[in-house]
C-alpha cells in the first residue's frame, strides 16, 4: 500500500476521532478493547442540510435514561471481570463506547471508528506516527440497540470479521448467517415473540386484529412472522399500517384514521418506543379509548409510552418483556455515578444536568442557553426532564437517589443483565484463548490463538463454541444462528395507586422449551383491562356461534366474519365457535339443541309397549281356547263326536295349534340371535305340522267314502300308521328347508340404523329372503292341496268331515298370508314382527275356530247329538241322498235315449220314487202307538232333491234288535230303484267303519 493511501487512512481516523470528542464517548484503556453502541439519545434534531456551506453532524436530542443505565452494566461488568483474578488474570479490558443516537447513522459513524482502528493497525504505522497515544484494535463490540441499527452495523462489521454481539436486536432476519456472518445476540429472537403474541390472542378468544409496525428491520420481519402464526390459527387482520419515529403528520393522521374506524379492537404493535411514540400521541390526543394493545419487547416497558397522561388510552396493555436477571452490587454502583469521578465516562456530565435540571459550567459550550438547545428537552420520566431556556447551575452535591427516574429502575434488569452478558461471553471467549492449550486448539492444526495479539476473528471463532454457566447457574451457549434461546415474562399495564405512575405487572410467561400447547401460561386474574376491569374485552368479527351451530362463511368477507348455523340432525358441537360440526357415533343422535349427542331410541316389539301386551294376550288366549278343546276333546274321546272326527289326528291337529300359538311368542321381546334362528322355523314347522293334520284327515275321508266298497286292503292303508307318516313326511320337508337354511344363511339379530335417524330398530336379519320364501310357500301349498280336498269333500256327512268348515279355514288362511306379503314388505322396523304375529295369531284362531268350536258346541251344549244314533242317521241320509241322485242321473239318461229312439215320453224325475212330499200323513197313527215310536231311539232325516223333501227315519232296538229294525229299514226305503241298490250298499258298509 502506498504512503498516500496510508496517509488518506489516517486523516479518516482523525476525522472521526474530531467527530466524537471527549464527551461524546466512555473509554478506557486497556490491553483489549471492547466496543460498545448505546441509545443515550431518542434521536437526532432535523436539519435542513443545504449544502451551501460544509456539512456538520447532526445533534442528538431526548436523553434516554435506560440507556445510559446500559451502558454503566457494561462498563460495570468490565471493571467486575478487571478485579476479577479467575477471569483473565494479568489482563485488562477497555472499553470505547460510542452514543448511537438511536439511528443508523450515528451508530455507522461510530462504527467506522471501531474497523478504522482495526485497519490501522493492520497497516503497521508506527515508523510513520507517534503511537504512545495508541489506541488497541477492537476486537468485540457490544450493541447495538435497534434491529435496524444492528442490520447496519452487523454488515460493516462482518466484513473485518469483527464479533458484534447485541443485548436488544431481536430481528430474526439477524440470524441469517449468510449475510451477518460475526452477529450475535443475548436476547431471542422474534420469531419466539410473534408465535407467543399469537398464542395470547388466541387464549383470549380474539381472531380480528389489527397491526402495525416500524418500518425497519424490526417491525416489518416481527409482523410477517406474526401473519404466519394468525393465519395457522384463523385469526384475521383488519388493517395493517407502518410507522416510524420520522414519519410526517398526514401520515400519522391517516394511521389514526384506520385505528379509529376499525371494528377490531385488539391492536399487534411491532415496534420501538421512539417509532411508536407520534402515534400514541395523536391517539391520546383524539381520545381514542377501548383498544387493547399487544406491545413487543422494544416498547413494553419504554418510558416513552408507559407515561400516566397515556394511561387512558393504553391502560389496557399486554406486553412481553425479557426474563430478569440479577446482577450483584450493580445498584450501588449506579449510585456512585457523579460528573466528577467518571474522568472515563463523557456522558456522565449530561447525565447529571439531565437528572437535576441544572448545568455543570464548562465553558460556552456547556452554558445554559447551548444546552437546552444541544438536548432538545422532552417531558416525561423517560426524556429529558428540562422545559425552561435557562437552567440552574449544579452544585455537585445533588443526591442521586433522590430523583426518580429510570436509570435508578433497576427492579427488573432485563436489556441491562443482557448487556453484562454480553460482556461476560466476550470475556469467556477471551479466557478460552487465554487457557487454551497447544493441539487443542479451535485453529489449524488444533493450535491456539496468541492472547497478546489476539486478532478480531479469533475471538468470534471462540464466541461461536462458546459454552459457560453465568452467575444464575444458567448454561450460556449461542446456537447455530447466533442465538440464545431465552424465555418471555408477560406484564400488564397498572397505574399506582401510591404515587399515579405506571407499574409492569407480570402476569405470566412463555416458556421456550416447553410442549407446542403448554407454553403460554397467564393468570388472568391479576389483568385489570383499561386499567379497572375484569372482564376480557371483545375482538371479534362475529359475535361468538354457541353451542349447537357452527361457523358459516360469508361470501366476499374475511374468515373470521362469518354467520351462525344451526348443526344439522346428526351432528353437535360442544363448543363455541366451532368451525365444523362433529357427527354423532353410529348409536347416537344430536338432541334438541345440537349441543352434544344422546343415545338412540331403541325399538322392538317390546312384551311392556301396549302393542306386544295385546299380541301376547291374544297369543296366550290362542293356548289356553287350544288347551281347553284339547280338554274337552280328551274327556269326551270316547263319544261319537270325537270319534268321527279321527281323535288321534285330532289331537296331533291341537297340539300343532298350540305350537303354532307358542310361536308367535317368539316374535315379541328384543330379538336375539337365537330368537330369531327359532322363530321362523318354529312358525314354518308349525303351521305344516298343522295343515298336513287336517289334509290327511280329509283326505282319508274322501278316498274311503269314494271307494265302492271299502274293503281290508283300505282299512290296512288308511290305518293311523299311514296317516302319521303321512304327517310326518309332509312336515319333514319343511323341516329340511329349515335346515338347510339355518346352515347356509342363519337368521341374526341385526341393529338398523338407516330407517330412521332417531331410532335404532332392533330386527332379526332373516339371511336370505328365499329361504323365508319357500318356507312360507311350502306351507301355502299345502293349504292349497287341503283346501282342494276339503272342497271336495264339502258334501260328505258332516260327522264325518267338517269339509265347509275346513273350506271357510283354508280360505281365511289364504286371505291371512296374501294379505302379509305386501304387508310385510312395505312395513319396517318393529311392525314387520307384529304384521307376522297377527298373520300367525289370525290363521292359528280360523283353524282353530273352523275346525273345532262347533264340535266342541255340541259336545258340551248339544249332547243330544253326540250319539251314535246320529251319527248313523247322518250316514244313512247322506246314503239315500247318493242314492236318490243316482237314480235321477239314469233316468234323465233313458229318456234321453227314449227321446232319441222315437220316443215316448217318460216320467218326471220324482215320479221315479214314491214320496210325500209337503203333505200330511193319510194315515196317522193312534196316540199309544205314537208314544211308543217316540221312545224308540231313532231319527229322522230330511233330505231334499229334485222338486221335493223326503222324510227318512230310521229306528235303532236294543241289539237284540237289530236284525228287525234293518228289515223294517229295507222295507221303508223300498221306494229306492233297484239300479241305486249298488251305492247304498257301499254307504251303509261304512257303518262298521265308523
């Protein structure tokens, strides 16, 4: 490099060092320097620059309390690790301390000094300059304040490589190591703070905000990363505004504007207190009242905002501020501050005129007039305290403890114990290079650093491995990114009843570290919302969708605006605001209110419902009328009556009857798998058993009456033995069909879900349709084939065969099942058992009643019939009445044929047979011999045919008798044609049968 560039190089240090006199910094000498950045002031004072004459630097106004407070915690932790004889023994630190002003500018211009050092001694001018005033390089800088600053100083100082490490900068654009390659930082970043913010609002039940945000590197990356998190959690932003401390009025105006006409009323600042402040200004000023401001660490505590005249207007403040630490012996050392022994610090002076309202003569510059001038004085504890041009002078006798103000704050040490940490990592990373040993190092080759002559970058490779316990017993160590993570305290805005200041209420925290879920915690009942109540605010776009209906969009609006509606059937919710409806499970409905769900209503053919009690009754008066005829029958078998009827297929046809009653009970109560595996089959095996009864019943009646002359080989076939397994094969069919469909496809109880939405109807699942179908059919054919037959035989005697009645039975019965087809199919749930029951109860009482009451009628009210007699009496007319239509029959064909031949007419069909027809008797008997025919036993028959009656009566003797009476028989039916001689012979041979 040649003399002229070293030389340009040099006059840009002295023009640097000209800019920052004497009382513009805090430095100290020392083996290794430290740099540091601080906001002593708010800001700048506005100048026109016109450029007519040579540019001059800006002056600083607002004097920041909390910063200079920062900056003693560094320069108290320096002269704390310099008395220290663990920490860097035989080693001194120093220190050069810079005001940034809370700008850019003033923080680069101070930077600039800090490389140009660096740059210096790397050129190696001591052959050229008198270095006895030689500043060391700075190997660390400790700052800067502003994320926006610290973007600015971060680029400058990455490019030498020098370790800048910042106690406030929370911008998570800092950790790109790509671009910021020596920052680090000893507060988390904002990414944690946004989540939390996020978290908060939705504890709250909030989901319609609004925000607003510096317009730098601070704000603008916190509010994006909090739009990520509202948008994850459905929260809506109404409006979004930037702001910056330089903003001018109409554009503050126009952030009110959007304020004051939003309907959201929780309000996200990202932001620094000097950004903020204008606003919060025009706010109070307008009166605007009702919000609730949800404050990032930058202005949660500033001393700008949290002011009383601002309370009313942000008295309802939720903000995050960093954990405290403690930091031993720091408070006396803030009260041993004095103009006159800190010969190190320049800003100590100003301090003290700042704290007292006074002046220290120091020549002109510091005359009253110029410093009320230079410092721009503010109102409020956290500026300047001096409103008058003139001040008085200070005594130096002035008791620091004695003015409130917020250098004395140290209750929650929060950016100052992160400012002592920050001096403590450096110093670590010191001792690591101090202690290091050679082949063990972080260097090439493991070697080690020279103490002596350590170099910038080296100290950054030791910060980044970095990894020791502060005086908290807490484990120090940045991350991958330049990080320590690090947790939140929540405060909440109070005014002092003592003394009417603002007071930072914790009232919770957010932990880092813990489960996505349970990192937030918030004791709500140490928040006084709007400064007195209770009672969480609303801030939402919609009023809350209750219990029982959920959120419905609206078209053209946000999410979060949104109408109610009610669940539909089947569904609930449970919960406020519910996005969706929940469907109830499979057994369950929504109730009323769609507010939870209650078990369905489950139906049978219950035994207690008043239907199934009815069905029952009717079933078991089925039994007992079954039973008391088969009583009846069973006391009197021995009686013409039940004789004639086939007494023991009688009692088989009863006892069917009763299974067939017996069955119906099966289809009442709650069906289970082996109820309804029985039922079907027990109604099927019942109703054969049954009809196969009266169908071998009548037709062995028929066959035998048919027969010309029944003979042994009849007697041998129609035998009971036959008639049994006549019965028995007819139901064994059924029996298989039963069978094989329990194999195949067993019926079981099934729980229906789909015929009505409230109810559960319990039904036995028959398994295949088909089955149930040729069980029901083969029973139907049956009754068809005994209905033919007894259709047939509907002429026979009555004693005999109750052919009309069993017609009238079959014909019921068909009525009965044709009528169940549709109906069965077109009900549902419970009545598709009852519909079968009363099928079954209906047909079980039309066999029962067709087939037995009149039998029963006169055996128990009709004696008089019940005798063999009469019986006989039946035989023999029905026998004459065969007979008589025979002889009609072939005489209607003779004189067919007479008619054909020539023909001569014949005679009428009755004169063929003599008989006396509606006229007296010409001959009446006398009385005795009328007394002695009433006390024969005998009977008397009418039998009509063709165009008249005849009277038959038969007369029966003792058996001795017998023979006499038959004569007397022969000789009274004598009017009988010889060519009917044939049919009577083969009805009176089936007296003996009878």
């Amino acid at each position: 490099m040649t003399l002229y560039s070293r030389c340009l190089i040099l006059l840009l240090f002295t023009w640097n060092t000209a800019a920052y006199g004497p009382n513009q910094r805090a430095q100290k000498k020392g083996d290794i320097i430290l740099g540091g950045l601080f906001p002593i002031h708010f800001g700048v004072a506005a100048k026109d620059q016109d450029l007519k004459s040579r540019p001059e630097s800006v002056e600083c106004i607002r004097y920041n309390f909390r910063g200079f407070r920062w900056l003693q915690a560094m320069i108290f932790a320096i002269e704390e690790i310099n008395s220290s004889p663990t920490l860097l023994p035989n080693m001194t630190l120093g220190y050069r301390i810079f005001d940034t002003c809370n700008t850019v500018s003033k923080a680069l211009e101070a930077t600039l000094s800090f490389v140009a050092q660096n740059k210096i001694d790397s050129l190696n001018l001591d052959e050229f300059c008198n270095c006895s005033e030689h500043i060391p390089s700075t190997i660390a800088v400790v700052g800067a304040t502003g994320s926006g600053i610290s973007t600015a100083v971060a680029n400058l100082l990455g490019l030498f490589y020098i370790p800048q490490v910042s106690y406030a900068s929370s911008s998570r654009l800092l950790s790109n190591k790509n671009q910021f390659k020596s920052f680090l930082r000893t507060i988390p970043n904002d990414e944690h703070q946004a989540t939390a913010m996020a978290d908060i609002i939705e504890y709250f039940r909030w989901n319609w905000v609004g925000t607003i945000a510096a317009d730098d590197d601070y704000g603008r990356p916190g509010i994006e990363k909090f739009r990520e998190e509202a948008e994850e959690r459905d929260i809506c932003i109404d409006f979004s505004e930037l702001i910056s401390q330089y903003s001018d009025e109409e554009e503050i105006q126009q952030v009110v504007e959007v304020i004051q006409n939003s309907t959201a009323r929780v309000i996200v600042v990202f932001s620094s207190g000097p950004d903020l402040e204008p606003l919060i200004k025009e706010i109070v000023r307008r009166n605007i009242t009702g919000k609730i401001w949800l404050a990032s660490e930058a202005w949660a505590s500033s001393s700008l905002i949290a002011m009383p005249e601002f309370f009313r207007v942000i008295g309802s403040t939720i903000g995050f501020a960093l954990k405290a630490g403690q930091i031993p012996g720091f408070r006396e050392f803030l009260q041993k501050v004095h103009p006159k022994k800190s010969n190190n610090n320049g800003f100590a002076k100003e301090f003290w005129e700042e704290t007292f309202n006074c002046y220290l003569s120091d020549g002109s510059k510091n005359s009253p007039v110029s410093t009320s001038f230079h410092k721009g004085h503010e109102e409020g504890p956290g500026v300047g305290n001096g409103t008058a041009a003139f001040r008085p002078p200070c005594t130096g006798d002035e008791n620091i403890t004695s003015v409130e103000t917020p250098y004395m704050d140290y209750t929650h040490l929060r950016i100052s114990y992160n400012v002592y940490l920050a001096v403590y990592s450096i110093a670590h990373a010191l001792q690591d290079i101090y202690t290091c040993t050679p082949g063990k190092g972080l260097f090439t080759n493991g070697s080690c650093a020279d103490i002596k002559k350590v170099e910038a970058w080296q100290v950054l490779k030791h910060l980044r491995h970095l990894n020791f316990t502060n005086n908290m017993g807490e484990q120090v160590d940045f991350d991958e990114f330049g990080d320590l993570v690090g947790n939140y305290s929540i405060i909440n805005w109070h005014l002092s009843p003592e003394d009417g200041s603002v007071v930072f209420e914790e009232v919770g925290h957010y932990n880092v570290y813990a489960k996505k879920g349970e990192r937030l915690f918030i004791n709500e009942n140490k928040i006084l919302w709007s400064g007195f109540s209770k009672e969480v605010p609303f801030s939402n776009c919609s009023r809350d969708c209750l219990p029982g209906t959920r959120k419905g969009i609206i078209e053209g609006e946000p999410t979060c605006c949104f109408e109610c509606v009610d669940c539909p059937d089947g569904e609930y919710s449970d919960e406020t605001d519910a996005s969706a409806c929940d469907k109830c499970p499979e057994d369950y409905w929504s109730n009323e209110n769609h507010t939870s769900c209650i078990p369905k209503q489950i139906e049978f053919l219950s035994w207690t419902e008043p239907f199934g009690i009815a069905l029952t009754l009717f079933a078991v008066l089925g039994i007992f009328l079954t039973s008391f005829v088969l009583g009846v029958f069973t006391k009197f078998r021995n009686t013409p009556i039940v004789k004639a009827t086939n007494r023991e297929l009688s009692y088989l046809l009863l006892f069917s009857l009763l299974c067939c009653f017996s069955s119906s009970l099966f289809f009442i109560g709650e069906p289970q798998n082996w109820t309804c595996r029985l039922r079907q089959p027990a109604f099927g095996i019942s109703f054969v058993l049954c009809i196969s009864c009266i169908l071998v019943k009548t037709n062995r009646v028929l066959l035998v009456f048919e027969a010309k002359i029944p003979t042994s080989l009849h007697r041998k076939w129609w035998g009971l033995n036959l008639q049994f397994l006549l019965v028995f094969l007819c139901t064994f069919v059924q029996i298989v069909i039963c069978v094989i469909w329990l194999y195949t496809a067993p019926p079981s109880s099934y729980r229906n879900h789909e015929l009505e939405d409230e109810i559960i109807f319990i039904t036995c699942h028959e398994g295949s349709l088909m089955a149930l179908g040729f069980l029901i059919g083969y029973t139907c054919l049956l009754a068809a084939i005994c209905f033919f037959f007894a259709f047939k035989s509907r002429k026979l005697p009555e004693n005999f065969n109750e052919a009309k009645f069993i017609t009238f039975s079959m014909l019921i019965f068909f009525i009965v099942w044709i009528s169940f087809i549709p109906a069965y199919a077109s009900t549902y749930g419970k009545f598709v058992s009852a519909v079968e029951v009363i099928a079954i109860l209906a047909a079980s009482f039309g066999l029962l009643a067709c087939i037995f009451f009149n039998k029963v009628y006169i055996i128990l009210f009709k004696p008089s019939r019940n005798t063999i007699e009469e019986v006989r009496c039946s035989t023999a007319a029905h026998a004459f009445k065969v007979a008589a239509r025979a002889t009609l029959r072939r005489s209607n064909v003779s004189r067919k044929r007479s008619n054909s031949l020539g023909g001569s007419t014949g005679s009428t069909p009755s004169s063929s047979i003599s008989s006396k027809s509606n006229h007296e008797d010409p001959f009446p008997l006398p009385a005795s011999a009328e007394r002695q025919r009433q006390q024969q036993r005998g009977c008397k028959q009418k039998v009509s045919f063709g165009s008249g009656t005849v009277t038959l009566s038969l007369s029966f003797e003792e058996p001795q008798k017998n023979a006499m009476a038959n004569r007397n028989a022969k000789h009274r039916n004598s009017l009988e044609a010889q060519n009917s001689d044939d049919s009577l012979m083969r009805h009176r041979a089936l007296l003996p049968l009878q």
